[in-house]
C-alpha cells in the first residue's frame, strides 16, 4: 500500500505554476521533492496557490548563477530520478544545467523542461506568462467566438495543462526506463498545454464549416445547453441529447417546443442562430419565473441534467466534494489553517498521501547539503559566500 | 530498447464523451493500441465532427452492443489481452455491460482499470448525470469568469474534461509504472468533480487572512497592464507583471510621461488607477496596427501576445517547429489537421497513428484478431451485435 511514487527524488527548479503544480502532482504520489530556489525565491510565492503547488516539498535557496552553486546542483542531480526546470533554452545552458550535460552525470535521469513556448522555433526565448500563452494559443478568442472580440480568461488554462501534461510525460518516461534502464528528456510547453486544453477546438478540415456568432455567447449559445437567470440565481441546463431536450419538454409543459420544425433536432442541431435565439429566449421567460431550487427539484426528480451556479466557497462545503476527500486541511506555519485541494486521483493499491505544509524559502538548505556529503564547515562557509 | 513509450500497452477506451475519449488519445499518442468501443449508435459525441477528431485520434474503432451476450463476450476476450481498460460510463452501466472491475479483474487480474465518472465512486451525487458544464457551474469556475454582481460564463472549453483526460492518462502511466516493478494491476479512479479541482488548484485554498482574489476589471482582462487592448485591425494581449517592465512599457509606447506620473508610480497605485490607466492605453493602441505594436513591445523584451483564434494556427510557425500540428486522412472528413506531440519524449517519442476512427471501421480486423471467423463476423453483424 505504499504511494506508487515512493523513492523517487525530484528535483524541482522550475518557477511559475505548471512546473511546480506538476512536480506537487508527484510528490502528492509518493516522490520526494526538493524544491531548489533561488534567494529571492520562487516568483510565484506571494500567491496564494503556491501553498498548494509546494506542499510537501522540501526547500534548499540557492545563488543560481555562483560558480559553486553548480558542484552542489550536481550532486543533486547525481542522486535525483527526475529533474523539472523551466528555463528559457539559452539560460539553461548559461546556468550548465541543459540535458546533454546532465544525461552524461547521470543516465537514468528523466529531465522535464516546462517551457512557454517550447524549446525551438522562434518564439523560443519569448518573455512572457500563462496570459500571453493563453492568448497566442487560441484560448482568449475561443471563448469570445468566432465573430466576436476575445475574452480574457481567469484561470491559467495553458499552466494548468502544462502541468498535466508533464506529469503524465515524467511518468511515462519512468515507467520506460524500468524496462530501458535510461532516462530521457521530456518537453511540455504552456503551448502545447494549452492546445491539449482545446484538442477539439484546434481541429481543421475543409469539411468542416467553424460557427461564426453574431452575438456575445457568454453563458452559452446552445438553447437547451447554457446558462439561465432563474428569479433569484442562476442554473446551468444541459440537456446534452435529445432524450433530455423531450424531457425538458414535458416538464415544462410545452410540448409544442419540441414540435416545433425551428426547434427540430435540438439540442445540437438547430442550424439557424435566429432560431436558436428565439428558443432560448423562450426558455429565458420561462425560467425567470420562479426560482432556482424550484427548478433544480423540478428537473432533477425529472433527471434533466442541470446544476446551480455556485461559488468556490460554497463547493468546498459540497456533500460530494467531503466525501471525495478533495478539500483537506494542511496547517502552514505562516498562513496558520489552510483548505486546499485534495488528491484527484486514486490508486487504489497505491494511494497517493500529502505530506506536509510548503516549505518556507530556503527552510532545508542546510538538511539538504548535509545529506548531499557536505560538513558543517562547509555549509556556514556557503551560508557567509552567500551561495545558500 | 523500446521505440515508443507505451509500445506493446493495449488499451480498451469504454465510454467516450472527452474524458474518456481524450484519455485514451493521450496514451494512444505515447505509443499505445488504443480500441475505442462504441454502441451501435455511436460516441454521442460524434456529431461534433471537427471536435471528435481533436477527442479521438490514433484510436481503432468497434462498434458493439454490450447489451447483449455475444458483445460480453467480445468485450472479455479483447480483456484477456488488453492491459488497461478506461471507462467513463454513466453510474450502473459497467455492471450491466459485465464491464466493471470485479469481472474485468477477474478475467484479467493484471488489468489496470481507469475509472473517471461524473462525481465519484460512491456518495450522494454518483446518480446524477454529469455534463461537464454543471460541475463548471457548481464549482465556481463560472462564477468566477462573470466576476463579482455580473452574470456567470460557461468556459467554451470544457475545462472539467480535458483536465480529468490529462489526470486518468497520467494515473494510467503510474499505474503502469507500478506493475512494471511488481506485475500487478490495479483500479485507479478521479472524477469530473476532481478534476474541476484539480483545474482550479491555486484558486481553491483558503486560510485566514488570505488576500482577495484580482477581481477582473472587465471582460478583457485584471488591471491596466495584464489585458486585452483593441488596435487598428486586431486584438493583443498585454502581459506586464514584472515591476522593471513598467517604464520600458511606457518607453515602447511613447508614453514616457506616464513613468513619472504619480497616479502610476508604484504597483499600488496603478492597481488603483487601473481604469484611468487602461483608458490611455486604449487610446494608445488603438493608434496604431498590432503588428506595429507587437514589434515595439517585443523588441523592448515587454511579454505580449497576439491574440489568435485555435483556426488560425495551423501554420504559425512556433506549432510547426515544434510538432504541434498533425496531418491525417480521416475516413469520414478527409484530411484534418490537428494537435501535435502535447508531450515529447526525446527516446521514445511517440507516435501520431492516424486520424479518428469511423464507427465500427475495423471492427472486421479486430474480431478477427480475435479470432472469429468471416462468417462468425457476419453472423454477429446480421443480429446486430456488431456493427
């Protein structure tokens, strides 16, 4: 019953979300996880989500750039399983710290690198974050639509994805190297984390006719698929296939609607946005009429799929939620009482378990170099050289 | 030395919708056999041609009622030599198709089983139906995108789903990396809900004293300097965070005077000036072309972007370099175009098989490989067991 992980050392260098949220992910599975910074600490610290994306990590702050610095990163290196970085290519090799050195310090290394845009072509060395990803790959229009001014998303989609994906990419390359015996490199970007977060939208085929909207389609533009203002809040129906949409139909009382030639073939099909509009302001009136928990009793005695609309602190309080284990409580020594996420997945054999609070900067340097073969004297000689 | 990661895995994907359909595409893309089974009817989703193919690539497809006794029996033998199976089945389903993890297990005791349901294993909501959209909106995603007093938004890409695709995949990987060292399979489960979550990880903690969430300021962004701006003939995204950003931001617009100006001075302020600020950007961009600008910003080192639809990146050249776009014949659409290598692996690179099966297309080869007989095969089309 021991986490599926367990043994593994990770070294986590990376900044930003996707890196660290990706190395957490594994070091919620059992890995063990040094999270090397520099002095000034992970960019990222002063959010709140960094309490969650560090949990569990042990913290050595280091002077990234001293010449002295690389001899204790290689050590690391010597004994880690896998490495995560997110320099920009050339500050890879800059800091020595590229693959081609480290595969040669020690084969069976698997080395994640969590770039922006990915490591060639010529957005390469491109400053930027998870807004400008977003917006380069697609995400920010696509959720205006086609015809549409692009809309600004709140959650840093690409980093999310990016995070996914590496941690899938590591474990994929651990379970190789059981049978090779090898590490190697694996590459996810916040591009390609933000294309994998819209694999059905980044489709193309002359076959293919993309939907252009005239109007704004923010809570949706499928009439029996959207969002709807109740008399006091509001509901998300989705009545994803026709068995649901006849249903619908019935409860409500109108039959007619679904007799209706505009309205044939809803949910998905109805062709014409004037007919489209013309069914969900029809819902619209309908709905307005009452409100929310009346529907919601209404359509679930029904099993017309549709769910409130509620905020992240009422979710955490969610009867499914607890039950999940999804919300749990971590004691941070400076943030006092946190709720934060849970474990997403479960092996059952091999559950995963988190360990600990984030570290505070720098908190196991000296634990860490001691472990590394470093004497006392050494340490405090790096702790007056400014190294650590 | 194996030439793909997942070279010699057989998956059986039991389910479909995007969790379990991009799932299974995950791993087929790292180099496993994936079997997308299907009713006769068909992935429900098959209607959304384009985003079908993004959800089901590299797959085989055989389309099967497990309703009846010839489709279990299908279904076990194709068990006997599978090494993962994924489902995504609305709650009672798997028992009734004999697809559940005691009889799979049973069958296959090395079998790794990957469930993703709507809410979870057992609990009070496990009846429910689950659309990616209601745990949007029980999540709070939705009203966080609408923002404090505005209505909610439905998040056109399904962020429930595509995150609980990435996590089943890489729970599989684990998976797989456990029997590998010990030769023994196991049952790993998330679900939607989890996932809604896990997509919303640095947003879902709370402690006392916590500072507030940035509000957005409007549709187009946070504050002033992390936003959307209209220009001439296009969209750009500004995406200045780092305080030495600030004044060469000015300087690349020509606005050097706002570097000495004390609404903006420190990041407080301008967090406070943000609509008065935003103001005079809009103005400023909307001067010009956003090519203009982007070559200003970008020659100056300010992060920003140009804001593209997912249609208009097929053939940008940072995609093309590096593998993110994908060609194929697809029997029902032609040739499509698609994502690429999400994950690239320098020894074992993956592989990009081919495009989304038709319903039932090698339905004939996979019965065979099991080895039925032509006229088994006929016989169990002409009662409608497969087709």
């Amino acid at each position: 019953m021991e986490p599926v992980l367990e043994g593994l050392v990770l070294v986590d260098l990376s900044t930003g979300i996707a890196g660290p949220y990706a190395a957490m992910l594994l070091t919620d599975m059992g890995t063990e996880c040094i999270k090397v910074e520099s002095r000034e600490g992970d960019q990222k610290r002063n959010l709140p989500g960094s309490l969650v994306w560090n949990r569990g990590k042990r913290s050595l702050a280091l002077n990234l750039e001293a010449e002295e610095t690389r001899e204790i990163l290689y050590r690391l290196v010597e004994k880690a399983d896998v490495v995560i970085q997110s320099f920009s290519p050339q500050h890879a090799k800059f800091l020595r710290f590229d693959y081609e050195l480290l595969s040669r310090l020690n084969s069976r290394l698997i080395y994640c690198v969590v770039s922006l845009f990915g490591e060639s072509g010529p957005l390469s060395e491109k400053p930027g974050n998870d807004g400008v990803a977003s917006a380069l790959a697609g995400i920010m229009a696509g959720q205006g639509g086609l015809g549409q001014p692009p809309v600004f998303v709140t959650l840093p989609l690409a980093s999310y994805g990016a995070a996914f994906l590496a941690a899938y990419g590591i474990t994929a390359a651990l379970y190789v190297r059981e049978k090779s015996g090898k590490g190697q490199k694996v590459e996810v970007s916040l591009l390609s984390g933000a294309l994998a977060m819209q694999s059905g939208l980044f489709v193309s085929a002359e076959t293919i006719i993309p939907m252009v909207n005239s109007r704004s389609i923010q809570q949706g533009y499928i009439p029996a698929y959207r969002l709807y203002e109740c008399q006091d809040e509001w509901i998300f129906l989705a009545c994803g296939n026709q068995t649901f949409w006849n249903k619908l139909c019935i409860v409500l009382g109108r039959e007619d609607l679904a007799a209706d030639p505009r309205f044939e073939n809803s949910p998905w099909g109805i062709v014409e946005e004037e007919h489209r509009y013309a069914l969900t302001s029809i819902l619209a009136d309908i709905l307005r009429q009452k409100p929310r928990d009346y529907w919601l009793k209404l359509f679930e005695t029904a099993d017309i799929p549709c769910a409130p609309v509620s905020r992240r602190e009422e979710f955490m309080e969610d009867p499914q939620v607890r039950h999940n284990q999804m919300i749990v409580e971590i004691d941070d020594p400076r943030a006092g009482k946190t709720r934060q996420m849970g474990i997403p997945v479960t092996l059952v054999d091999n559950p995963g378990q988190i360990k600990g609070s984030a570290p505070r900067l720098g908190e196991h340097s000296q634990d860490v170099l001691r472990e590394l073969g470093y004497s006392d004297k050494k340490i405090s000689q790096f702790s007056e050289n400014g190294i650590i | 030395m194996t030439e793909h990661a997942f070279d010699n895995i057989k998956v059986i994907e039991l389910g479909g919708y995007i969790v379990g359909g991009l799932c299974a595409s995950l791993l087929a893309d790292l180099g496993a056999e994936v079997i997308k089974i299907e009713s006769l009817q068909g992935d429900n989703l098959r209607g959304l041609l384009g985003s079908f193919q993004g959800w089901n690539r590299g797959k085989r497809g055989l389309a099967v009622n497990l309703n009846t006794e010839e489709g279990k029996t299908i279904l076990h033998r194709l068990v006997k030599q599978s090494d993962v199976l994924v489902q995504n089945l609305r709650h009672g389903v798997s028992e009734r198709w004999g697809a559940d993890y005691a009889t799979i297990s049973n069958i296959k005791p090395q079998i790794i089983y990957c469930s993703m349901p709507g809410y979870g294993q057992n609990g009070p909501y496990i009846e429910k139906p689950a659309f990616d959209p209601l745990l949007q909106a029980r999540s709070g995603a939705m009203a966080a995108q609408g923002g404090p007093g505005r209505p909610p938004v439905y998040y056109r890409i399904a962020i429930c789903d595509y995150a609980g695709a990435m996590l089943g995949a890489h729970g599989v990987a684990m998976a797989l990396y456990h029997r590998a060292r010990t030769g023994k399979g196991q049952h790993l489960h998330s679900a939607l809900l989890n996932a809604a979550i896990a997509v919303q990880s640095g947003e879902f903690v709370s402690y006392a004293g916590k500072p507030e969430d940035d509000p957005r300021m409007d549709e187009w962004g946070i504050n002033a300097t992390y936003r959307l701006y209209k220009t001439l003939d296009d969209w750009l995204f500004l995406g200045c965070t780092e305080e030495s950003s600030w004044p060469v931001l000015c300087r690349a617009l020509g606005k050097e005077e706002l570097v000495s100006d004390p609404s903006f001075e420190s990041p407080a302020k301008r967090q406070q000036n943000s609509a008065k600020l935003t103001q005079i950007l809009e103005t400023v961009f909307a001067g010009s072309f956003s090519q203009h600008w982007l070559d200003r910003l970008e020659g100056a080192g300010v992060p920003c972007a140009a804001v593209h639809h997912p249609q208009d990146l097929f053939n940008h050249p940072q995609l093309v370099e590096n593998d993110l776009v994908a060609e194929h014949n697809s029997t029902d659409l032609g040739v499509v175009k698609q994502m690429g290598m999400v994950v690239k692996l320098s020894e074992t690179p993956g592989k990009l098989w081919r495009a989304a099966p038709g319903l039932g297309q090698h339905t004939d080869e996979i019965l065979s490989e099991l080895d039925y007989s032509n006229e088994q095969i006929q016989e169990l089309r002409r009662k409608r067991v497969v087709a």
